[in-house]
C-alpha cells in the first residue's frame, strides 16, 4: 500500500503524470484488496476506462461480490454503456441486501432507454420491499410525469410532500402544481403554486398562466408583473399581461405594455396586433394602422391582422386602402375567398364595378353555399343589369333559405320583368 499512499500524495501536489505512472508500474503487482483501491482511484480521476478494466478482472475471480459489481455498474452508467450495467444489475436477486438500490438503478437505467413500463415494473417491486420509502414514491411520481400521466403522478406526489417540500432538489409543490393544473384542476394546483417561494421567472409564468386558466387574473397579473421585474427580456409575458391588463379595462397599461414587448421581441406578430387593437382602442388610430400593418408584413398569412385592418379601414371609409392592402395581399399568393369578398366590396363603393364583378366571381367559388354572400352578389348583378345571373343565383340562394319571403317575391317580379323584355 505504500506505493499507493505514494501516488495519492503526488496527486494531491498536482503531479498527475507522476502519480498515474506509480500505480501503472505498481499494478501488477498488487494483490486483490489494492487493485480495489486503485480502481476506486482511477474512479475518482476520472480514469473509467481504466478503473473499468480492473474491476472486469476482478469479477471474473469473485463473481459474487457485490460491492465489485455495483461499483462496475456505477462506471457503466458513467461511460454511457447502460447496457451492460443493466445485464450486471440484472444478476442480483432479493437475497441481495443490496437489491433495494439495484431496483432503484435499475429503473432509472430502463426509464433512459425509453423502457418506461420495465422501469414502473423495477420501482413497484421496490415499493413492495419497502412500501415507506419516500424516495420510491418519488422515483414513480417523476416516471409518471416524465410519461404525462399526471393523474398517477399525484398520489406518489402527495405522499412524498407530507414527508418533505424539496426532495432531490425539486420542489414537490411544483410539480404537483403542474401535475393538478394538467388535469384541468386549476384551484387545486393553485393552492400549491401559492405555497411556492421562488424567483424562477418559468415557474411565475407558469403560475400566472393557470391563474388566467382558472380566470383568477389577480394571479395572473401580480405573477406576470414579477415576471418582467425579473426578467424583462423574458418575451412570453407580454402578450399574455396585456391582455389581462385589456379584460381588466386598464387599455392604456395594455397598450404601453404591448410596446415594450414589441421592443424586446420585434418579430412578434401577435404582439404588434394587439398593439394595433389596443391602440385603437386609446384613441391612436394612426398608431393602430401603423402596428397592423407590420404584423401583416412580418406574415402576410395573418388573416386575423388583414382582416383588422379590413374592419377599421371600412369603419373609416377608407376603402382605397382596402383595396390597395388586399391587391398586395392576393400578389403575395394568399388566395383567400374572404379577401376576394372584402375587395369586391370595397372596388364596388370606389364605383370600379368591372372590377369588383371579377372578385365577386372569384369569391362565389368559396361562398356558394354562403347566403349573406349569395343576397349581396345577387343584388350586386342586379344593378350591373345582369339579370338573368342574378335570378339563378337568388334560385340557388332560395333553395339553401326558403324562408326568404321577400326574396322570394323580388325573384318573382324579376323573372316577370325578363320575361316582359
């Protein structure tokens, strides 16, 4: 042992060649007990594949000896050879008063192979030897919430948080919170969110997301507030905060919280939308328009943002706008029938009537079966003198409502009139 104490001080003086060399040369000599104490060094510097060789040989001589295999196990799993530590593990049996820990090991050896029901099978065994152990039921609750069985996870949960909040350095409150709120018990895992103390700006927003899910904005808000005051740069928050801020009807904290988002994340389409609504909302029409259109140029598939500058182009009468942004739009390939609508309509009220006659025949191939649109088109030929189209489209609109009276009879008088010409 002498050469080895030797080797243990040249390590603890940084000489690290030195020592590794004095146990290379000393190893062949060494007998059974230090070529233990080797491998355990060899562990301990990192040296695995070495330490590993050592105790193979060591195996081969005492086949039984529990302590050589666990440690051969442990420099498995170190060197992601978890194969090989599972078939080792795999020969011990209940007579091994070491079987509890192999279970353990075992399960979450099977568990990163994706083995999930091997590695519950591993852990109910375990809890059978010792159905009080709190780390089995926390090792089953984490395999059931690791495999979103929330529902399972709970119970094991429950049992371990009696015992202790933190247990391997995870917050056993939370993971109940998460696992409630995944069931859809959002008062439930409310109560435990509440017990949490943390600055972790995730587990806040997580919190704050289940309070507006269980329509508690109060949490909701104070969390997410505790968000930004953390972490301002955590650009989920915003979106979510102004929102509450509108529902609460604090618009003008709304807006102003929507724009330092829109400053952190600048490619936030959803964000500058709601930056466009809010402002409208506040009076900042040219602001509304201006946030609108950015969320339409960062997507022009944002049918929500096209269609809200549609609406508020429409309420100011502005449909040169209209049909400016929806030709852009039907350039960029977003054939959408909704925008060939809109365009009809706004091409009609600037008076190009050939033009919105071309849209509105586009449109019929989406809105055949869609009566508002039926009603409007047909007027619409009626008054381009184009009768005939009009009364078949009011005959198709009739068979979809027959209830339209009205409709009915100016059908009537419309077919009488062409049949006078």
């Amino acid at each position: 042992m002498e050469e080895i104490h030797r080797a243990i001080k040249l390590m603890e003086q940084y000489k690290t060649d030195e020592a590794i060399s004095t146990l290379e040369n000393y190893l062949p000599q060494a007998n059974e007990d230090e070529k233990y104490t080797i491998a355990e060094l060899y562990q301990q510097w990192g040296m695995l594949e070495d330490a590993k060789m050592i105790l193979l040989g060591l195996t081969q001589q005492y086949p039984n000896e529990t302590d050589l295999k666990l440690m051969l196990a442990d420099i498995h799993i170190d060197l992601q050879e978890d194969q090989e530590a599972i078939e080792l593990l795999n020969r011990f049996g209940p007579q091994d008063e070491e079987y509890l820990e192999v279970l353990l090991q075992l399960a979450d050896l099977y568990q990163t192979q994706g083995l999930f029901e091997v590695a519950e099978q591993k852990l109910l065994e375990a809890k059978q030897i010792d159905p009080s152990e709190v780390l089995i039921d926390f090792a089953l609750g984490e395999l059931s919430f690791s495999n979103g069985e929330y529902q399972k996870a709970i119970p094991y949960y429950e049992k371990v948080h009696m015992n202790q909040q933190i247990f391997a350095e995870v917050d056993i409150s939370i993971r109940l919170a998460e696992s409630y709120a995944a069931t859809g018990e959002f008062e439930k895992s409310l109560e435990y969110f509440h017990v949490v103390e943390t600055d972790d700006v995730d587990v806040l927003f997580r919190y704050g997301f289940i309070g507006y899910r269980a329509n508690r904005l109060d949490i909701a808000k104070q969390a997410w507030e505790q968000v930004i005051d953390l972490d301002p740069e955590f650009q989920s928050v915003y979106l979510y905060l102004a929102e509450v801020y509108e529902t609460e009807g604090m618009l003008k904290e709304a807006y102003q919280i929507a724009q330092k988002g829109i400053e952190i994340d600048r490619f936030n389409k959803d964000l500058y939308l709601v930056a466009g609504s809010l402002a409208r909302k506040v009076g900042e029409a040219q602001a509304s328009y201006q946030y609108a259109r950015e969320a339409v140029s960062i997507d022009p598939g944002f049918k929500e943002a096209v269609l809200f500058l549609v609406e508020n182009y429409k309420q100011d009468e502005d449909f040169e706008a209209i049909i400016d942004l929806l030709h852009h739009i039907i350039e960029q390939g977003e054939e959408d029938g909704y925008y060939k609508w809109e365009l009809a309509k706004a091409l009609k009220e600037e008076e190009s009537y050939s033009d919105a006659l071309k849209f509105y025949q586009d449109a019929y191939n989406t809105f055949r079966e869609d009566t508002d649109f039926l009603k409007e088109y047909g007027y619409f030929l009626v008054e381009e003198g184009r009768r005939k189209e009009a009364i078949a489209l009011f005959e198709h609109y009739l068979t979809i409502e027959p209830s339209d009276t009205e409709l009915e009879e100016y059908t009537l008088r419309l077919k009488d009139q062409a049949n006078d010409f």
